[in-house]
C-alpha cells in the first residue's frame, strides 16, 4: 500500500490560466515559445517532468572498514533535501564526519576526493549555517550508539537538490570518513580519508515513487 505524499511547495506554476490564453494565439510558434519561458520564469526554474524526487545511496566500507548502511533521500523544495538513513559496523560512540562528494565514483584511493561546493565558497562548515557560505555537502556527522548504529535522520539539508540544476547531487558520492568532522577545516573538517561510500542513485518522481521509500514516512 502506498502512502500519501507529504505537503510540499508548488514548484511547477499554473499562475496563466488557460481560459486567458485565446486559441489563435497558440498556434503561433513565436507566441508559443514565449509562453514557454513565461511558465519557466513563473516557477523559478523549467521542471522536468522525468526529473526524481526520490533517490537512494547504498554505502559499503573502504578502505579496510566493513561499514554498511543505506541512505535515502527526497526532494521537499527548490534545492532542498531531506535525508533519512541508517549506518551499521561503526565504532560505538565515535562520530563520523558525512559529505557529498564532488565525485561521481567510490573508486579506493588515497585521496577523499572534494566536498560538494555549489556555491563555490571554498570552505568547510558547520551544517546548520546558510549552504552559500560553505561546501553544500557538510551534512550532519553521523554518531554510533552502543550498537554500532548511526541514525541519520536530516529534515532539511540545502543546496542540494535530485534534479538537473546546478544543486544536483544525482550521482555523486556520500562519504563516510574515517574521523569525527570540527566543522572548521577546509576541505573535510579534518576528518580524515574515506570510510565507506556510496553513489546517490535516482529511485522515482513523485508521480511513481519507489515502495522502498514508504518507512521515510
Ligand atoms: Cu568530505
Ligand atoms: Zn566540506
């Protein structure tokens, strides 16, 4: 059984009604394209229609470490994301600094690769501060419990976003690194290499989303 979407803005506007717009006029080409960037320019962006709103992350250790763990995320808005997740095989009580990554692959080097930075700021930050004046991609840190496990549980991460605009984290990698983040040091917060990694890969729109994603809810 499928559950209910959640509320989220309106993304795509409907602000032109269609009874204002005399028939004649749309069988004008010209007319026609500029109705097309009138629409655009009325929702902030173009809208795909096959663009998800949902995607998954399978992460698996490297580098040695045997960490395992899925993450899932969901679109709720213009270059917003909401992020949902469990880590399993970690030290209890450590924390562990979470990135996206810039990079498209979890090839094994020696190297962590670079925090996702859309906004070109340069430098690494603490989380809960404006995603313009830091790597978009310093999430949270993820902290074990006397199990093992590291909950991540991220209501509103920004200047991220599942669709092709220039937020898009489709693709990329999550990082696990090896040590704890002091959101501080440029480029990982001192955090050290990576400890486990996955490729945020997309799993449906809104219109089809995925059954998996139904205990997000
Ligand atoms: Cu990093
Ligand atoms: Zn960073």
């Amino acid at each position: 059984m499928r559950l209910p979407l959640p509320i989220r803005p309106a993304i795509i506007s409907d602000s032109v009604p269609a009874a204002r717009i005399p028939m004649d006029l749309l069988r004008r080409p010209a007319a026609i394209a500029l109705l097309a960037a009138l629409l655009a320019a009325c929702a902030g962006r173009p809208r795909l229609a096959q663009e998800p709103d949902f995607a998954t992350a399978e992460l698996t250790g490297v580098g040695g470490h045997t960490f395992r763990g899925t993450l899932r995320f969901e679109q709720i808005g213009v270059s917003s994301v909401r992020i949902r997740g469990e880590l399993q095989g970690l030290e209890p009580g450590k924390s562990y600094a979470l990135h996206i990554h810039t990079e498209r692959n979890c090839h094994p080097r020696k190297e962590p690769g670079e925090d996702f930075d859309p906004f070109d700021s340069g430098r690494h930050g603490p989380p809960h501060t404006d995603p313009g004046t830091r790597h978009a991609g310093d999430l949270p840190p993820v902290t074990a419990n006397v199990a093992g496990v590291g909950n991540v549980s991220i209501p509103l991460a920004q200047g991220l976003s599942l669709w092709h605009d220039i937020y898009s984290i489709m693709g990329r990698a999550v990082v696990l690194h090896a040590g704890p983040d002091d959101s501080l040091t440029s480029p990982h917060g001192g955090a050290g290499g990576r400890a486990a990694c996955g490729l945020i890969t997309a799993q449906g729109t809104s219109q089809t989303p995925p059954d998996t994603l139904q205990n997000l809810r």
